[in-house]
C-alpha cells in the first residue's frame, strides 16, 4: 500500500503499518490502499449494503478531486454529502467477506479515519468498525445505530454528533488547537465547547429501537474517550491539507484498546501524539458470538440520521496475532443463557428406528359467527387459548405431509422465506386479493411428529409463523413467539441421541397465514425446511410412541381444593347463575378502576343509596351487553340495566360441575377488567381493557361441584 505523500509534507503513509511491529506469526489479512478500483467501485474482497440511488459505500476520490486538500488518492467511504447530500437517515455498510478467527487469534485493526462535516449545520451521526458473527443481508439502523445496529457482535463508534460531553478537558492532554480555541468559535458547528468533538465508545449488541448501549467509553484512567479536536470539522475547505488521525483498535480475547494520533508537519498545532484513549473488556468473541465462534467479519458502517457527513476510511492494515492473552470478562456482560436442554426422559426411540417421514397436521377452524376467536387480554393468554382449542375441538380438517410449508393465500405466500406453500388442510388457499367476505381467518394448526436428532449437540430450528407458535420436543415447551415471525430461530441442546415426541401449535388471528418448520445452523446457513435434505427429521409415527398431553405448566395453573367442593356430579339442581348487579351514583367521589375496587362495592358497608340501580336474579347464562344493540363476542346478549354507563359492577355466583377429572377452561370476555375464583382460590384477573377473551385454566382433581365466582366491572 505504497502511497507517494506529497505537498505540504502531510506524514501519512506507512508508518502505520510498521507501528504494529513484526510479532511472531502475525498474518497479515488486509493491506488496502483503494487504489486497485474506480471511484463508485466496491473494492474487491468486499461487500457493500446501504447507500442510496446515487451513492454506495466503496471507492472515493471526493477528498481529493472536490476538496482537493487530501494527497493521499483514493479512499472508501461509508457516507458522501457531495454524492449524495440527503439527509433522511442515509446508512452504509461495508465488510471484507472473509472470515476471520478471533478466537484464536488478536485482531489488530489501524487505519485513517477521515471526518469532514458535509453540508448541514451539524454533522451527524458517526460510523465505526464492526465485528459482526455472520454477513449481514441488510445495514443496521441508521442514526445513533451507526449503521451497525442490529447486526449482532461488537463495534468501536466515533460519535460524530454533539452529545453534550460535560466535561471537554477529560481528555489525555489536549491539542495545542484544542488549548487555543477553549471557548467557542465562529463556525464551530458542534456548539460548546469546541473541544468536544467525536465521542469514541465500544458497544455490545444490545440495541433498543435505534439506541445503540455502549459498554466502554472511558480509558485507564476513567477520561471520556474523545476524538482529537481537528479543524476539519470547522473548515474542511479552508485547509490546505486533510488532517488525518490514526487508529489502531487491538482485540485480544476480550481486551479491547483503542489508540490515535495525529502528526501533522504543516499544522503542527494539530498534532495528537499517540494516546490510548479507550481500553476496557468486553469478553471473549463467544460471549458475542457463541453460535458460531470459529467466524468474525471485519467490517465498517456509518450514517448520517437528519444530518450529512464525509465519512472515509484509508490504509487499513487488518491483522491476526495467533499470541492470544488470557480470557478478559466484563462483570457487566453475563454469558448468553444456554439453550433449553432436551430431556432424555422424553426419548421414545432410538435413531433409526422409524422409517416413514412426515408430519401429522390438522387444523381447527373457529366459528366467528358464534363468537369464537383466537383473540385474548394479551398475545401470551392467546397461546395458552390455542393449546386449549386444539385440544379440545373437532379438527376441521387433517392430512399427513412431508413437509410443514402452508400459507392461507397467495399474498401470506408471498410474504414467506420458502416457495411451493401450500393450502392448509380443510381451508381453502385463498386467490389474490380476496374480498374481505370471503377472507379466512381464527382457525389453529397443530403440527406433530417424531423428530429424530441424529447425535447430541446443539441444533438450530426455526419457524415462519403468522400469528403465534409453541414448539414441544418430548413434552417440554422449547420455543414460542406471541406474534408473527418470518422467521423465529431457536436452538435447542440435545444430550443423547435419539427420537423424540414434537408439537408445534399455531393460532392465526387476523387475515394471512404462513407456516414453515425448517433447520439451519448458527453461521447463517440456509434455511431447509425439515425433511427436505435436513439432518434432523420428523417421522409420522414410531413403535410405542405417543405425542405427551399438552404442557401447560408455565401458566401456574390453579387446582380446585377437593377439600372445597360442594356437591358430587349429578347433585346439582336449579341451573343458572345468581348475580348481583349494581350501577354507582355519579356523585358518589368514588373511582372503580380494579376487580378490588369492585368487589368492595358489594361490602356491607356500603349503603344502598350509593347506588342509581341495584338489581339481582338468576340468569341461565352470562351473557351482557350494553345495550344490546350491537351484539357482543355472542350472539343472543341482552342489555344491562345501565345501558353503556361507566362505574357499574356484577358479581355473578354459582356451582360449577366439573364431570371429569382434567383440565378445564373459563373464557371470559369482558370490557373492562374482572376477577374470576374457584372456591377460596383466585384464577384470574383482568385489569382495564377493550372486549377480548381472557382464558382461566383449572385442574380438576375429583369431579364434582365447585363454588364458581367471578365479579367485573365498567370503570
């Protein structure tokens, strides 16, 4: 990477290069220049995302030819103001597509790092350098994620916006330029004080929304990593030279260290010797990287969020030291949990032992018009309501397949990861576009087999899903998702070999549906759905195999006290429900906003002229509305006597008879929040919402009659 520095005697060139010094065994992976490409070019070896109609991350002669103040040739750049100058959150990512071993390796990482402001007040947002587990298929979230956001790893940022640094002289000595200026000077675009430049942090793969959290911002002696202060950043036309800082960033099985410098013949008062500026661990490459620990990509991104900035990297030397140091944890940084384990209690054969593939699926189809939905008081109810349908209702249709790939329509197929979906069984797979009418929807889909898992070890599985899905292996809950996913990865750690039971249910609520079961592996492989070349399969049956009863343990269901039963099945006389039903005086200064507030209005302390309406009978069903005039989740509902008024309060009470012993389900669907129990026990409650079923489980132990209560409220 020979460069000729000319005029004004800029000191650039290799000096980098021999900083890193000639260690033992040291590989040398990229020694890059830019100049083997045309400006516009992606340099060979490296792949680029992002960027916009008129402008990709690669080869760049802006500084150069525009600026004419940079005499060093061509350089790549991650963001270009006079290429592109919009600012509606432009993001460049580029990375060398090679892996790199950093789990046995130190990885040492210099280049020049060039910052100019571009053509907005305020230059934003920054950029940085990457270390990313697998190649990437889109950029990272652009403003404060950097471009880097959301691709996993750990990356180094120079944060190119103002955040407001308290403190601009915590800085390891200070530029002569930084002393002079001090106070703030006309053309500072970056506010006071002018010393703070570009803020310099380490960031784990923790991302919120476009927030990027960084682990380390500090160096040994606590002082905020902070940019050198270079004039660039005021006056990138005014100089007759580009200055340029030098980085080195040295990674070594979870130390991390960041130096710079700046040495600058021709303004002297720029010069930044050499500093380490940020230095901290951040843990070994596993702790970012566990699935696949044997890769690393090295790579760069920037962005430019509501602003613009010439963001550009040169002479980059990347470099693999096999003198590893020991393991370095952050206390801060926990492993990554370990995967659920797969119990071998739940083994029914050994491998081999079943010889027909494929998958056994039926599907339950709800009946709107009866007011049966999927929709629950949340998502996580709702899967618990899907197990309890399809356990307990007819299927609607049944088939035995090779492969779990349906999608409800043409447009759900279109939105899936896999090809050839085909209709679910007893659903017709619905043409382009079909009217709202005729569109298919509340209908569950349950999934069973023997999945075989050749060897121990960890396995990777995933699911296209629309809506919510929960995978079972040997009767363990092993994965779920409350909502849609294209797709959902799990991993599973499988200790002994063999042929295990597998359930996967899904419920879809809400028009569009996909379904796919597939395996992959933890370094980006292919998605392949399973039986379609997968090392695990899914047979159809297997000698003395059953599929377990539905797990439901993670609900903490209640079990009704046979100590407070009532009666035995059959002793029940008189069907129908008691109930209480009071509407509270607007001027009484007394909020319900609670299944407690409610209750507390059938004490006996309140007096009846409290209430506008109190009434009481015996219904054969539960079955209110407001008015009645628009039906509610079933059909036949009658009116309350308070019509749609706010504060009133039922408490509906009877016997329930439970004939067999099992599992049982309560739905109540209410607006707003009510409380259901079972004897001296509470099942559920459901605070202020809008009308959905809310599901109360409970086990039956010794059948028989129960004492049933459950008390809502309007607030």
């Amino acid at each position: 990477m020979e460069k000729s520095l000319r005029a004004l005697g800029v000191f650039l060139g290799l000096w980098a290069v021999s900083a890193i010094g000639p260690a033992m065994g040291v590989t040398t992976v990229i020694n890059e220049d830019f100049e083997g490409g045309l400006p516009g070019e992606v340099p060979t070896g490296w792949v680029s995302l992002g960027g916009t109609a008129n402008f990709a991350p690669g080869i760049s002669d802006t500084r150069a030819n525009v600026y004419g103040n940079y005499f060093s040739g061509q350089t790549m750049a991650l963001t270009n103001p006079e290429v592109e100058p919009s600012t509606d959150g432009v993001v460049g990512v580029i990375f060398y597509e090679n892996p790199v071993d950093i789990e046995n390796n130190k990885l040492l990482i210099e280049f020049d790092l060039l910052v100019s402001p571009g053509t907005t007040a305020t230059p934003a947002d920054g950029s940085c350098v990457m270390v990313i587990p697998k190649i990437p298929t889109a950029t990272g979230a652009t403003g404060g994620g950097m471009g880097w956001s959301g691709l996993g790893g750990f990356a180094v940022e120079f944060d190119i916006y103002d955040n407001g640094d308290p403190d601009p002289d915590d800085l390891v000595g200070q530029t002569e330029y930084q002393i002079m200026v001090g106070e703030p000077v006309e053309g500072n675009t970056l506010a006071n004080p002018a010393a703070r430049q570009v803020g310099v942090d380490v960031a784990r793969y923790q991302v919120n929304a476009d927030a990027v959290y960084s682990i380390i911002t500090e160096d040994a002696e606590e002082n905020l990593a902070v940019y050198p202060n270079v004039p660039d950043f005021l006056a990138p036309y005014d100089l007759g030279s580009t200055i340029v800082v030098h980085v080195w960033i040295e990674y070594d099985n979870g130390f991390i260290k960041v130096d710079m410098e700046v040495v600058d013949d021709v303004y002297p008062e720029f010069d930044f010797p050499r500093d380490t500026v940020l230095e901290g661990s951040i843990g070994p490459w596993a702790f970012h990287n566990e699935d696949c620990p044997e890769e690393a990509y090295v790579g760069f991104a920037g962005s430019t969020g509501g602003s613009n900035a010439l963001q550009e990297v040169d002479n980059l030397v990347i470099q693999l030291d096999p003198n590893l140091g020991e393991p370095q944890y952050h206390p801060d940084i926990p492993p990554f949990p370990a995967p659920p384990e797969v119990d071998p209690a739940g083994k029914v054969a050994e491998v081999g032992a079943a010889t027909q593939m494929g998958w056994n699926v039926f599907t339950v189809k709800l009946n709107e018009e009866s007011g049966q939905t999927f929709a629950s008081f949340d998502t996580f109810q709702r899967l618990y309501k899907t197990h309890w349908v399809l356990d307990n209702t007819p299927p609607t249709g049944s088939e035995t397949t090779l492969l779990v790939n349906y999608a409800s329509g043409v447009n759900a197929a279109n939105a899936n990861l896999f090809t050839d979906e085909v209709g679910y069984p007893g659903l017709e797979f619905m043409p382009l576009d079909p009217p709202v009418e005729a569109q298919i929807d509340n209908f569950g889909v349950r999934a069973t087999g023997y999945i075989e898992f050749p060897v121990p070890g960890v396995y990777y599985l995933g699911t296209c899903h629309d809506d919510n899905f929960t995978t079972f292996i040997g009767g363990q809950r092993i994965a779920e998702a409350l909502g849609t996913g294209n797709p959902t990865l799990y991993k599973v750690d499988v200790p002994e070999a063999g042929i295990y039971p597998i359930q996967i249910d899904l419920a879809e609520q809400g028009y569009y549906s996909y379904f796919s079961v597939f395996q992959t592996d933890g370094c980006g492989g292919a998605f392949t759905l399973i039986n379609d070349g997968t090392q695990v399969k899914v047979y159809t049956e297997v000698p003395g195999g059953t599929i377990p009863p539905t797990n439901y343990d993670a609900l903490n269901i209640a079990t009704a006290d046979p100590a407070e039963k009532v009666g035995e099945v059959g002793q029940g006389t008189n069907p129908g429900f008691l109930y209480d039903y009071r509407l509270l005086r607007t001027d009484v200064p007394f909020d319900i906003n609670s299944h407690v507030d409610a209750a507390m209005l059938f004490g006996e302390h309140v007096p009846a002229e409290a209430f506008d309406i109190m009434e009481d009978g015996v219904v054969q069903v539960v079955n209110w509305n407001g008015t009645a005039v628009t039906a509610g989740n079933q059909p036949g509902d009658v009116a309350l006597p308070g019509g749609d008024g706010d504060d009133q309060v039922i408490r509906v009470q009877g016997f329930a008879e439970f004939p067999t012993a099992g599992m049982y389900a309560l739905f109540v669907n209410s607006d707003d929040g009510f409380e259901a129990g079972i004897g001296s026990q509470q099942l559920m409650t459901a605070g202020n919402k809008g009308a959905s079923d809310v599901p109360a489980f409970v086990i039956i132990e010794e059948p028989g009659l129960y004492p049933l209560e459950v008390t809502w409220y309007e607030r």
